[in-house]
C-alpha cells in the first residue's frame, strides 16, 4: 500500500502554519469571542454579567426586523443594478469596435482607488447647493430647485446605492467580459454561417454560457455588498432618520458609538448567520457548476 | 465578416459606451474641474462646469491647510505595503501546500480559508476592537495591518493556487531528486519559476490593502499623525465649511500612486482579477 512506504509528511501542515495563526488571530478567536459576547451585557466597563439571550431578546422589537428588510432591499437592489449595468458594460466592451483596448483599461479606475475617497467625490456630487447632480438637473429642467440628495429618506437611499454600484460595477463588467471572452470562437462562427443575427447568437450562445459566471458573480457580489461600510457611513452615517442604516452601520453605531459590546455582538451573530448562508449557497454553487463543467462545450 | 457591424450598430456601441464609461469616469473629471476651481465660483448657482479663474492654486494651499497631507500619504503606503509583505509570507507556502501535497482534510481547509472571504474587517470589529484595547495595540500600526492582513490571504491563496497548479511537477521532483530540501526547492526552484504569479497577488493584494483601510483606522486609530489618507481627509469632510477645491485635489494626489500602479500592470491586475475565478 502507499502509505506504508510512504512516512508522515508534515511539510504541507508546515507551510499552513503562518497562515493558519493570522486567520486564528482575526478571524477564528474574534468570531468566538463573538457568540461568548453576545451572552453578555459588556460594555465600557470591565465588570459584564452573562445574561443568557437577553440581547437576542431585545433585537425582537420591531426596529430591527426593519433594519434586516431595509439591508435585503438595500443589497438586492444594489446587485441588481450592479448585474444589469455589469453584463450591459461586458457586452459592449466585448464589441470588436476601434478603441476597445482604451475602453477596458477606463473602466477599472473606481475600483482601483480606496473606496472612502471615491464616496468623498460622490459627496459633493450630492451636495443640493453646488453639486453636479442637482446642478445639472436645474439646467436640463428636471428639477427647478437645489436638491439635497443626501437630506430625504428615499433620496439618500438611492444615493447610498448608486455610489455602492459605481463602486462595483468595474469588477463585475470585466469579471463578465473575460467569462464572455473564455467562450469558443467557434461557436459564433457555425452560428453565423447557418445565418442567425447577432441578437440571436447573444441570446442563444452567449447568455446561456455565462448565465454560470453572473450567478457566481451575484453571489460574490451580494456578499460584499452585505458588507458595505464605508459608503454609508461616509455619506450618511445611516441617515437621514435610520433611512440607510444597514445591519453593519447598525452593529457598528450600537458597539463602537454606543459602546454596547454585548448587544452589538448579538447583532453580529445574526449578520454571521446570514453571512454563512450566502457562502453556503455559493459552494454549493461551484461545486454543481463543477460537476457539469466537463460537458461545456466552451 | 463575423465582426462587421453596420453603420447604426457602431452608432449604437459607441453612444452605449459613452454612457457606460460617462457613469464610471464623471465622478473623476467633476472632482478634478471641482479641484481647479476657486471657493468663490465653486460656491456660486447657477452650477457651471467650467468656470473662470481656474487654476491649480488648490494643489499648493492644501499642503499648509492639511498640514499633515505628507505623512497621511506616507501611513497609507506603509500600511498597503506592510500588509502586502505579511499577506505574501502567509499565502506563497499556504497557496504551494494547496497546489502540491496531498494531505487529509485539504480540500476542507482550503474551503475554510475561501469562506473567511465572506467575512469584512466591519463584521469582526466589536471583538477585534476588544483585544485591541486590551493588548494596548490601539493607537499604533499593528492594529491597522494586522486585520487587513487577515482579509488579503484568501484571494491571495486561491489567485496563487491555481498558478502552482499549472507548473510542471518534474521541476521540483528534479531538485528532490538532487538532494535539495523542500523549503530550498520552494525558496529557489517553485518561487522564480511562480513570479508572474505572484506579482499578481501582489499587486491585487496591495490594491485591497490601499483601498480597506477606512474602517479599520476609523475604529482603532485616534493618533492623527498615523492615520492613513482617507481617515485623514475625513476629518475635513464632516465639517461645516469643507474646503471643497482642497480636498478634491487631496484624494486626487492621493489616488495618484495607484492609478500609476494601475495604468502600468493593468494587464496583471485584470488578469488577477479574473484568472482564478472563470478558469475553475
């Protein structure tokens, strides 16, 4: 048998070692010290009592049902965008048109830079004043008043989106075109010889092949979407009257403004829960797609 | 021709570029025209996009203004770098572990390390602030690269992962079969041979580093000589009267270092970006 000629090799659990301590460190400890948080009352003060599921008692009211809805319609409307602008922007860039080359390289730029300086920029876009947005709405006539964006409920919600998806949408479009540049050229070829239109041979060739890579990305996507802080916070801190406050500005205004360890934590239990089950659902994702990838054609 | 397009098809790609690319690059020229202008015609209605007396008086004020703009710069590169270092010491033997040996359980812990990527530095920041406070580590360097770090690994790991894959076995079985020890093939056979690779990581894993730092120096940093850019420049956004033309070219000196990185390894960045993930 192999293994018996074979001694224990240690070298493979050798090279995880340094790895392995920082996930530890930040990751893994952090996440117990979590749960072991949110069963108690921690605060400023060195003195904290377990207090069994009170926190999870309290998150019961109504306020935070609605700050879990508002997150999923934040998120899901964000993604949406963030897809449909995403896979529109592959499509054209994948265009054998002069000046493609240029194109692609100018989409990357909002990704590229820190996410807190491209919501600054945004900021002042929003500012009802002397911004851009409301500036050149008064001058197109579609509004015929300054307009602070960031100052109404609905407004700085769509506000705080828009921002989200320009951040997004780079990665997204080009991680679509590359999917869309992996696709046989063949394929379009015997397609354009038996005569079907461009419109056809998108629908039927080039759609259903990455249909796999935009439910891959939507995932992807709406995990880290979940995860938005910086745009929220910089843009509103969770305003105007709780109308941007996701379950991350929440968590973070009750634990780190508030100093509520204990109830901060409970809310990041429930943020892990549903965290894990995006993750769950993207495994199992890769690994069907895994399963049938040896039939595709491409 | 496959690839000929009609007269009102080019007209069509082109009108839904410019749209499309007009989205993604305003945010930019506005912040730029915002930078040129004078206070006194930047707060003046009606809005105009190009107003008189532009200059880049901005670019030269800002420096006794914020008159910690230097070393902010400096903390943000310090940080990306350090964490891209410490990222690199931890993914290159982990992402050669994954790629060459068979071990029990390897397809499982190469899961968890994925999974760790659903996780930000904002849903860890309760207990990471905790052992902060109570290691003594707020206020200093450490708690703003060592979170960070955490967050580069995974990408990292995979991104390099299917880079060994791809590299013949017989070079290293070579080296064995010289008597060369496992950690020297690694160190002088597997890594030259693996660069394109991990320059990729490199560069992805600086480019997260630079753009994450936000939350991390919010939450643990109260020292200002040791904030990082965007911390820095917050502080002058959340005031009543923002010097708006300042702080525009601010972030834009500041974004400088990695739109330069960008436009010269874009080739590497995109196909890091992309590589690891269609492929597999």
């Amino acid at each position: 048998m192999a293994h018996t000629a074979k001694k224990r090799d240690y070298f493979p659990y050798l090279l995880l070692v340094p790895a392995t301590l920082v996930m530890v460190a930040i990751v893994a400890y952090p996440l117990y010290e979590t749960f072991r948080l949110s069963f108690t009352n921690t605060s400023m003060s060195p003195n904290f009592e377990y207090v069994g599921l009170d926190n999870y008692e309290k998150l019961m009211s109504r306020r935070f049902p609605e700050v879990i809805a508002r997150t999923f319609y934040w998120m899901s409307l964000s993604v949406a965008l963030k897809m449909l602008i995403g896979t529109l922007g592959a499509v054209l860039l994948n265009a054998m048109v002069p000046g493609r080359t240029l194109f692609r390289i100018l989409v990357m730029p909002p990704w590229v830079i820190p996410i807190a300086i491209g919501v600054f920029i945004w900021g002042w876009m929003y500012n009802g004043q002397f911004g851009m947005i409301s500036g050149l709405a008064q001058r197109v006539g579609i509004l015929d008043a300054p307009f602070e964006f960031l100052a109404y409920k609905n407004s700085a919600f769509m506000a705080t989106i828009v921002t989200d998806v320009w951040i997004g949408v780079p990665m997204v479009t080009l991680y679509l075109l590359a999917s869309m540049q992996s696709i046989s050229k063949d394929l379009y070829e015997a397609a354009w010889v038996d005569g079907a239109s461009r419109f056809y041979r998108f629908r039927r060739i080039t759609l259903p092949l990455i249909i796999p890579s935009i439910a891959t990305m939507a995932l992807l996507s709406a995990i880290a979407t979940f995860n938005s802080f910086d745009i929220i916070w910089i843009l509103t801190e969770g305003g105007p009257r709780g109308a941007t406050t996701t379950m991350i500005i929440d968590t973070y205004k009750t634990a780190i403004s508030r100093f509520k360890y204990g109830e901060g934590a409970a809310r990041t239990v429930m943020i892990v829960l549903f965290l894990g089950s995006f993750m769950f659902v993207y495994f199992l994702l890769l690994s069907r797609l895994a399963k049938r990838s040896p039939n595709n054609a491409a | 021709m496959l690839h000929k397009y009609r007269w009102y098809e080019y007209v069509l790609i082109y009108a839904g570029l410019a749209v499309f690319l007009t989205f993604v690059l305003a945010p930019f020229v506005e912040a730029f025209v915002v930078s040129m202008r004078p206070l006194t015609s930047l707060f003046s209605i009606p809005y105009r996009f190009i107003t008189d007396k532009m200059s880049f008086d901005a670019y030269f004020t800002m420096w006794e203004n914020v008159p910690l703009l230097w070393m902010y710069m400096l903390n943000s590169f310090f940080i990306a770098t350090a964490v891209t270092v410490l990222g690199l010491i931890c993914i290159i033997p982990a992402a050669y572990a994954f790629a060459r040996f068979e071990f029990p359980a390897r397809n499982s812990l190469l899961g968890i390390f994925i999974a760790v990527n659903m996780f930000s530095g904002a849903v860890l920041i309760i207990p990471l602030f905790k052992l902060m406070q109570q290691y003594g580590l707020l206020n200093t360097y450490f708690a703003m690269i060592a979170p960070g770090t955490a967050f580069v690994i995974p990408t990292g790991i995979w991104l390099l992962r299917s880079y060994l894959v791809r590299i013949p076995k017989e070079l290293e079985e070579a080296a064995w079969v010289d008597g060369a020890g496992k950690i020297y093939t690694l160190w002088r056979v597997i890594i030259p041979v693996a660069l394109p690779g991990i320059v990729v990581v490199t560069i992805t894993a600086f480019i997260t580093a630079y753009a994450q730092q936000f939350i991390f120096a919010l939450t643990f940093n109260s020292v200002n000589e040791l904030n990082p850019l965007p911390v820095g420049l917050f502080q002058f956004f959340g005031r009543q009267n923002v010097v708006w033309n300042e702080l525009m070219a601010a972030s834009l000196v500041g974004i400088l270092p990695v739109l330069f990185v960008y436009v010269f390894l874009q080739r590497y960045i995109v196909a890091g970006l992309t590589a690891g993930a269609v492929k597999e």
